[in-house]
C-alpha cells in the first residue's frame, strides 16, 4: 500500500464528473476548492492511494497516483515539442537503459524523455543532460520535480558540441536540430557495444545522419518509425479512433564499436 | 567499463563478415570454434566489454554485451508467440513499473515479457508469473538464466483463474487466450489506482475483454496498436524497408478503482 | 483543349491568394463578386479551361475545371459519413469497374462513391442506387448534378431487402448498417464470377458479415483497409503530416460463384 | 450474361482444390490437361462466364472472368518493380482520369499501371506510353494483350527527356529514376488545370522532385503513400494478416498553372 508523499502529484478523480485534478502537493498549498466543495491539500499527505477523500459539502473524490505515461501526456509544461511516450518507450528499451545506468543526453527539451529515462535508471543510476537554453533548463527542472525525478537529473548548461565529460555512459541520446555534429562526441562518451539514440522529424536531417554513422565505427543501425492507433472502447462497435498522430519523429540506433573496426552496412 | 561475468550471455563480433556469435558462458562450456580458430570461452571472463579477442590463429573478434532486445528478438527459445519489443516497451510504460515494482502476470509465455518486465524493477523489485504449463515454465525460465534475470522472477505453477496470491500488485498484466475469465482475479491482485494490462491478437478477445471490464471499477480504459515500421539505411536511398509485421496484438489498459465507484467510459 | 460548358462546376483560383472558388455555372447565376471585383459568371462559358479571366477591377483568376477527387473532398455536401476517395479509388478497382459496366449499390450515402462509380462507368454505363431515406436522395441528386453525373445514376426509392430488380450486375456494393441483411439480394443481382463489395465501419460488423458470407457461393473474400498518409511538401524539411484519418471503414470483398458450389476459405 | 471471347484471359476454377487456373485462349492453343482430365480450350469460346465446364473424366471447373486486379497481382509478367494495384488505384482517381481521356506516360515498366490507364480511358479513350528499353516495351505489350488493351496503347519508343509529342493530355504520369529531368517535358504535354503524377521509391527522390516543381507553374502540390492492410476472414478470430507491405512507393501530383502564375505552397 503506497500513501501520498508531501513532493508527490496526485490525482483528485471525481467519479461523477469522470474529471481527474492534478495537484502537486509541495507547490499547491491551502485548499483544493470546486463548487462541490474545499478540501485542505495537508490532509492528503499520509493517506494511502486508492482511498475516498470528502470535500466539506461532503462530495467525494478518489485519490490516485499519478502515471509518467499520464503526466508527460497532460501535465507536463511544454516549451518544445516532447518526445511522445511510444517513442521514449521504445528508446529506453532499445538503448538497453536499466537501473543503475547512466545515461547521457542532449538536449533537455521538456524533459518528457529526460523523465523516463530517470525513472528507469531508480535511484542508483543518473541522467546528464546537456542543454544550452537557460529556459528550457528551467522548464524540464520544475516538470521533474513535480516527479520526484529532478534528484536522478544533473543538467549542464552548454552545447554539447564542446564535447561530454562522461566516457563511460551505458546509453547516449541525441534529440538537437543537427545531431550529425554532435555524433563524434557521444561516440566518446559512450561504452563499447552500447547504443547511440538519435531523434529527429525530417527524413532530409535522417539521410546526414547516416551519412555522419557510416564515418564512424557503429554497427546494428537501426531507422525506424513508431506508430500507436488507438481504439474505440464501446464493445457493440470496436473500431479504430477517427484520427491518430501520423509522425512525431524517425527514430534512430547505433551500436558502438571499438575504434579502429570498420563494418559494412 | 563493465567486465564479463560468468554468468553472462555475451557476443562474439566477427566485423568481417558483419556476423555476431551468442554465447552463454555458463552454459557453454570449453571452446568457440569456428573455421577463425579457437578460443578458450573462460578466458572472456573478467574482460571488459568492447575488448578484441583472439583466436589461436590471429583472427579477432570484439567482445559485446548481449541486450535485452536482441536477446529477445534472435536468441529467445520460443515455444509460443512472444510479445515483442515494440509492445513490451510499451506496456511497460503504461503499466508505470519502475525500479522496485511487484509485477503480477500470467501466463509466461516464452518469458520475453516477463524478462523486460524484470529487467526493469531491478534487483529489489520482483515478478510473479502464474502459469500452468511445465513446459512453458523451464522453457522461460531457462531463457531468463541466460539474460541473468531469473532471481527476480518468482513463478508459480497454477491457473491465475484459481486467484492471484498477491494483494498489493504495482500492475498486473494478462497474455491469456480468454482474458476476461481473469479479469474479477486481476482486480483484487492490483493496487488501487495502478493498471491492469491485457494482450490479445483478434478483434473478437477485445470485444469479450471490454464486456467484461465494463462490469467492474475501471476507469482510463484505452485499447491499440503498436507499429514498428523500419527503414533501410543507406542515406543515398532512404526508404522504408519492403515489408513489416501488420500485427502482432491489440493492448488493452485500465486503472483500478476502488470497489463500488462506478464510471462511465 | 476543354471549354466550359453551362453545367459545369468550376474552379476560378487567385493565385495571389492561393484560393480556389468552386461555382456551379447552371447553379450560380449572375455575377462573381469579391472585394477584388465582379465578374459576369455566363461570359465564363465556352473559354478554354486555363484561361486567366479579370474581374472588373483587373483583377486575375485562372479557370480550373473542377476535379472529381477535389469536389468529393471539398464541396460535396455531406449529410452521412461519406465513403473517401481512397477507399472508392480501392473499391473500384477490386470491384474492375469498367466504362460500360452496370454497377448497383445501396444506399446511396451522400452520393460520394455513386459519383466515382458514374465517372468510371462512363456515358454508356450505369449505376443504379437503392435508398429508401428521401432526404438522402435529393441530396446525393444534388451532389450529382454539379458533377454532371447524374444522368448515368437511377435512383431506387426503396429498401434493397425487399430484392434488387437488376439481375446481371458487373459489381454490386453495399454501404449499409447491417449488409448481412442484403447479400442474399446482393447475390442475386451479381453476374457470376464478378464481385460483391461492402464497407462497414466497426469490427463487429465485419464479423457478422464474414459469418454471412460463409453461407453462401462467395470465393476470394478479403477484408482490408486503406490508409492514406500524407506529407508535408517542404523539400528541406521533408516529413509526414503530423496527424492522419486513423479509419475510415473497413472494406470486403467477395467473388459470386455458381448456386452449388460450395469452397472453403 | 457476358460471353467468352477468343481473345480473353478466363480463369478456370477448381472448387474442390480452390485453385484457379489463368488461361490466355488466343495463345493457349490446344487442351487444357491436369490430374482430373483434358477439355478442348476451343470450347469455352462462346459459353457464358459463370459456367461450370466438365473434363473427359467428368471432373467440374467453373468458367471465370479474370478481373484487372488479380491478372497484375498474380499473371503479369515483371520484369520491373510495377505499381501496385493499391496504388493505381489512387493515382487515377486523383488524375482524374476518364472514359476518353488521353493519358501519357513514362515509362511503361511491365504495363501495370498503363493497362490500369486503359482499362479506365476506355474503347474511346488513350494511352500513350514513352519507353526507352525494348524489352520492357514488348514484355508489357504482351502483358496488355492477354488483357485485351493493347488497343487503346500506343507506346513510343524513345526516352521523355527528348520531350513528348502530345500537348494536350488529360493526365501526365512519371515513373522514372529522375522525374525532375523530365517535369518541365510532362508540363508542357499537360493541359491547364490538369494534373502530373510522379512514383518514387525513396525520400531523396521525393526531395529532388519537390525543389523541381517549385521553380514551375504547379499548384495542389502532394505527397502521399497508400498502405493497404489486409485482415484474415475467420469471424471468430478476426485481425489482421502477419505481415504486410511496408512501402512501395511515394506518389506526387501536382496541378499544371498556365505558364508565368505563380503560387507560394
């Protein structure tokens, strides 16, 4: 049984409604308050998830946890495009992260991704990010506190271009406008037989970062598109939703080799 | 920098032919052999990843860890449909399992599942899988000794229809022929507020599944696809490969609420 | 080269602003007007399609004819879900629609896929639609005559359960809520050897329909979707459009056989 | 009740094996012979299609059209990649292409898409196809004979680039390794108003294209794959096939301005 935690979101469900409130508890303070009533945040903190809370009119909510899944997709403060969570699912598998990894990236964006990756690598592992823009550094900071992931993260605050102090990183993720300039860098960081990750929208910046791989001794590289099509959920009538995301980016792989081995592909 | 261990499932790299060897070295014992030469296998033990190895003739090899995904992918003994990369990757961010995590399953499949489930709740979390089948059982869990993940997995050898033994499951996840025989059992194992994930190939399993999950405290109910569509890689004509796989499952996901709250959806 | 005819609709496009005007010339009497200028529509009748013409201001439009695919999408008027261009371009081929065929349907929708049936077929064809809603009629009548299709479509004002009259069509197709009530009458209406298509939205309806077919002389069934993905047309930034149609219908298709004749599928 | 002629493809079913036999009548002379007998091929000249037709030894077949769809997917002969039927499909609704319409094309490939041309353009109608290789000319010619459309084709056996001899085409079609060498030719073959097609294989081809028909009069500009995903037709386990086609081409149309309109896209 898991009970709310003074840094934890947490959710107030309204059954009748079927509205869910996201609350952070250190940020929100005093009252929680809708025309069915107040309800004092503090006396949240304690209680274990899944219990009935009643407002002072005496109405009642459900108080859940909240989902990574859940707060990157509605929740999470956006000053970029966010890497979408099938995407940051599949990263986070083909790149192997696991807990107790450490794992470099560049850049921070919104920190959806920079959020996955640490809840993946527990509280033994960490994440570096590199990121030039004070804004978006600032912006990803506060969207994984309201986490409880901000402890995992260090962010440092320059291009990654100059280089990754890391050289021993277990995964390496490019998400910048032109990461062709950046994939000599990461080579450097990362450990032998470990995996590179890139993203990126455009097919054009796809074809220059192949071209850029095939420089360098890489193997297993990977293009690859995720595709989620979501459902309709009423059984008499199952059927595909109406419309779905048709891109959000080309993902790409690469294993690094020694220096010096050359492979074909 | 990580060394080999003697329990590890390591790869032998040929960058010449572009053709990875697998081997296990607790179970493979004595030499690799090949028409390259010989080597000792005990001799990788202790080695860092990424070394270059050689046989007595001189050829070299390089020295790789073995990730979840292409274990799973290329070397996974398979006596059943597995659940795919793409799909686990998937679950497992919806499910929200993290470092730590009691994930309940049943059944076990071929284990592939189970291994990225146990691979990402990390050493103090736990996996049991309820699953009748003996065959299915040593088959996983040999599987799951080669990947080293099998300490984390508890698995018991009964119907899940009998009732999940746990009562307090972070998420439950069901890979069964009629799942929603199992679903009022999947309830009671799962904590309020976390997610019951359900895997199922035709249209009719999900049709039977909604029914069922409409009769009881589910809310967030959603059901899709995901699409893995790859590409070839070479940057002077990139396309998409000729052919993908249409369909491997539709995945089902819901959140429990307490006993007596009653949703629409 | 074309000229304009009365009955035409056609497309007067300012290239300034990148806006098409679709006007009906037997629909639209008087004048063109907009704050560039008027325009008298009757001295756009007999000019060569391409012309550029000039409003009284001097203002210029280039005449465009109006293309079947563009009026289906934009300016057909829609009082049901319509049947889009890439499923009727699918259907109509699977179903080897030819100038000079006979093709019955039912129900006439919003007359989208009658139209891509009644240009198909020709001047020496025919498409004969059975609906019994009269609104639906007068309507899809509409959409017809500012194509100039209408003359090659009989409309049936009657429920096709009651049996089509026709009794050696090229292709049948059905559009309806529950088709498994109308292959029996379906059947009857196909020449032998030529094919049945119907298109129903749910996975449910699919089902009941294949259980329907199985009972009667059909070989070559298929069921099938068509997606359509689009792109954005920047060639330095070349990538899908960020959001598609995820479903439309599904499509099935079945080949009439001899009464008798019985095969498995 | 359609009649066999001396000059069609037919099918011969065999209900008992569900296998279908494709016949050209004017090139297979003589008998037609398997396991269950022989039967005069001569014979089935005049029957109705639709008939069932018996061998020497008593066994049954019956007597099918061969539609357009099934003869490119499974009798035509390729010496090339073709176009697929899912793809045809599209491209000549949204060419607009009609019974009388003049077609151009280039190349002609192994006659997929042009018998798809011909097919739709009708007795009145006509193709014309610019090929430069000889033994794709004669492969399609034969393939578009057994289809009985080698009529309405008229093939020029020269390359595109030397320009093309028609200037008032309905529909102008590429199919070639560089369209962009070829645009400013298709332009001026293409009446006002009227649309270009071009298939592509790869991203690179798309990008070329793209900057090609900015610096031209095009407007209505657009990129778009078609997938096609083919369901198993067992109602009590319905979903989708395995596997499926990932890609086959990118199509291209684009709408001819009259020369000195230009249009920001």
């Amino acid at each position: 049984m898991d009970r709310v935690k003074e840094s934890d979101t947490v959710i107030l469900f309204d059954p009748e409604k079927g509205k869910k409130y996201f609350l952070n508890l250190s940020l929100t303070k005093g009252e929680f308050n809708t025309e069915k009533g107040k309800l004092e945040l503090s006396t949240l903190v304690g209680l274990p998830y899944g219990s009935t809370v009643k407002t002072h009119k005496g109405f009642e909510y459900v108080l859940l946890p909240c989902s990574l899944y859940e707060f990157i997709m509605y929740k999470l403060n956006r000053l970029t495009q966010i890497v979408y969570p099938k995407d940051a699912a599949f990263i986070l598998l083909r790149l192997d992260v696991k807990p107790g990894d450490l794992v470099v990236e560049s850049g921070i964006g919104s920190g959806a991704l920079t959020a996955v990756f640490a809840q993946a690598v527990g509280p033994n592992g960490k994440v570096v990010s590199y990121e030039k823009r004070e804004e978006f550094i600032k912006n990803a900071l506060s969207n994984l506190r309201k986490l409880g992931l901000d402890g995992r993260v260090e962010v440092k605050h320059r291009d990654a271009g100059e280089g990754f102090d890391e050289k021993d990183a277990d995964a390496v993720f490019l998400d910048l406008r032109e990461p062709w300039l950046y994939i000599d860098k990461a080579y450097q960081a990362l450990k032998t037989g470990r995996f590179l990750g890139i993203l990126v929208p455009t097919a054009n910046q796809v074809i220059e970062t192949l071209k850029k791989l095939k420089e360098l001794p890489f193997m297993d590289v990977e293009v690859c598109e995720i595709l989620l099509r979501k459902y309709k959920t009423v059984p008499e009538r199952f059927r595909p939703e109406d419309r779905m995301p048709a891109h959000t980016a080309y993902l790409i792989f690469a294993r690094k080799l020694p220096e010096g081995v050359k492979v074909e592909w």
